[in-house]
C-alpha cells in the first residue's frame, strides 16, 4: 500500500502555504490499472458518485419504461442537483408521475446551491423541504422503484430492504469486488453508501461506459444512465457547477458525478483516449473546502483542478476545451477580497 501524495499546492507570495493530498486510480473497463498516483487500492466511501449505480438495477428493471421516465428525469435521479427552481419543478413532476408525495423522502431538507433561490430562500423566509434536498431525485428513484416491486415504502433506506440489496448486488458485480468487501455506511441523505478501493470504484465507472462485456439488459441500462446524464448535464448539477459545464464541453465523451469529502468519478467514453472506456476515481484525503463568495455562488477548490488536470495528462481534453474549463482550473491565480493577487494554486502530482 502506498500513502497519500500531494495532489494541490496553494503558494501566497513564495510560500506553499496549504498542500492537499490524495490518491488517483484510472482503469480501463476489461480491469487493467492503467495510471495510479498515491495508493490507487486506497479504500473510501464513493458518497454521490455512487448515484449512477444506485439507478442502474432500478432502469434495469424497466423503471424508465414503466414510468415513462424522460432522459431529463432519469438525469435528476444520478443527481446532485443545486436546488434551482427547475430541480424542485422537475423532481415534483417526477413524484406526481411515479404517484408519490415528498413527504415520503427521507432525504431531510437543507438550503439551496443555487445563488438565485438562496436568496429566494432567505429573502422570502422560505424553510426548505426534502425536495430541496440535492438528493431528492435519487430518493424519488429509490421509492419509485420500491413502488414499481410492490414492496414498503415506509423502509426504503434499511440496507435490508430489497432495493438497497439490489444496489448492493449491482454495485458489486459493476466493480468486480466481492459483496463482503463493500463497506457500508449512512450517507448525508440517509441512504446507505458504499466504501471501496479507488481501483474498483474506477473500474465500474469504465464499465458503466464502456458495458460491451456486460448482459443485454445491463448494457442498455448503462447506455441510458450515461447518455441522460450527458444530454442533461444541467440536471446532474446546476449551471455553471463544474460536472455540467465539463459534461457540456465534452459533447457526450465524459460522464462525470462528484461526491462529498473530496470524491470524484470520471468516465470516458471508449476511443477518446483508450480502445476500452476509462474510469478513473480519486479521493482527496482532507475532503474538500467550498466556500461562498459575495454573489452567493458556491466554489470548490481542489476536485475540479484536480480532475481537469487528470484529463489534461490523459489527453481527455484539448486546448481549446481547457481553456473554456480554466475558471476551475487546473492552476489559478488566488486573489483576496479587495481583488489583489495573493499567489496562486496548481496541481502537483503526475500520473
């Protein structure tokens, strides 16, 4: 096992002021380690990168066909969505569809992403519901498919319950590791989340984009998550968050879905880069620090960079997309809040 190494360095004037550390896995879809950096086996929760496989056996049972799931709806239910006022119309219309009320998320509420309907929020003493929560589409998915089996909704988010199984057993086989090797724990939205090495998490996420060696049923099911969330990026996240406009940029090439306390999951498309799709998986150790500037717009610092550099040495991106991508990174000038430069911040690490 290797330890963490430097992934970000943040310099004011000529000192490295804050190091983040992590490690990096990228994996090809017929399961070689194709670059690593830090300790590639590093095991870590996925948190909302595990949304695409929390959907995958719900579309493959025929939920989408069922329901008459949109590609914008099933985008909304891989999603981490910011709270717009267009992902609160859209989950509700999704629950009206499905025949559910938000009172039966278990989700918990919390406040808006999204700058415009904080200030809504706030300004108008709104209290957010459990539709406001950014999960809200995924907890939608999970009773929608609890509904479709005829099993309780009340227990949904047991981990015994069937559909919680169902995840288990699908994340499992997508990332080839054994059941007992999952570690489980209660995710930010009450459902439960999964921990596994960086390798595998990279391998199901190359999988889920490049499904050929999988079933039928299983290769429709990944098609349809990976082409709803690129045709929708703007559901997956929120305007101008980086998931979408990398999404957007790469026209259907890249499917990307962050996750808290610094995961993030990259998959790409087979011939971008590789004959076979490319998964890649990273955790950055100290999680991540968001902060919010003055036009209540939210800011992470290292998973962007990070993941942008990661696809400026693969080749993933071209220059011109880079630099429609170069507010996130990968190296920024750092300035304060009178706008004077302070230093600057870059990637340090090599795959």
């Amino acid at each position: 096992m290797n330890t963490p190494l430097p992934l970000l360095e943040l310099i004011r004037g000529s000192v490295v002021e804050a190091t983040h550390l992590g490690s990096i896995a990228v994996a090809t879809a017929d399961g070689t380690l194709l670059h690593s950096y830090g300790d590639p086996y590093t095991v870590a929760f996925l948190r909302s990168s595990a949304k695409p496989f929390q959907a995958l056996p719900f579309v493959e049972a025929g939920g989408v066909e069922h329901y008459n799931y949109t590609p914008r709806e099933l985008s909304i239910s891989c999603a981490s969505h910011e709270t717009s006022q267009m992902h609160l119309d859209a989950v509700q219309a999704l629950q009206k569809k499905i025949g559910i009320e938000e009172r039966y998320l278990q989700c918990g509420p919390h406040l808006p992403g999204d700058a415009h309907k904080l200030r809504e929020v706030i300004q108008q003493n709104i209290a957010p519901t459990a539709n406001f929560n950014n999960c809200s589409g995924k907890h939608t998915s999970m009773l929608a498919f609890a509904k479709m089996r005829g099993l309780p909704l009340e227990n949904y988010l047991s981990l015994d319950h069937p559909i919680q199984q169902s995840i288990l057993k699908t994340l499992s086989e997508m990332c080839s590791i054994d059941l007992k090797d999952i570690q489980t724990g209660v995710d930010g939205c009450s459902a439960p989340n999964f921990a596994m090495p960086l390798f595998h998490a990279a391998l199901g996420m190359a999988r889920m984009c490049d499904p050929r060696e999988l079933s039928e049923i299983r290769t429709a099911a990944c098609k349809k998550i990976t082409t709803a969330m690129t045709s929708h990026p703007e559901m997956v996240s929120n305007h101008g968050e980086f998931d979408t406009e990398l999404m957007k940029l790469a026209s259907g090439k890249i499917v990307t879905k962050r996750g808290a306390e610094g995961f993030q999951i990259i998959g790409i498309m087979p011939g971008v880069i590789h004959e076979r799709g490319v998964g890649i998986a990273f955790k950055v150790t100290d999680g991540d620090k968001h902060s919010m500037d003055n036009d209540l717009e939210g800011h992470t610092r290292v998973r962007p960079p990070v993941a942008l550099e990661i696809l400026r040495q693969l080749g993933a991106l071209n220059e011109t997309q880079l630099q429609a991508l170069a507010g996130f990174g990968p190296e920024k000038t750092l300035k304060n809040y009178a706008g004077l430069v302070t230093g600057k911040m870059y990637p340090s690490f090599k795959l």
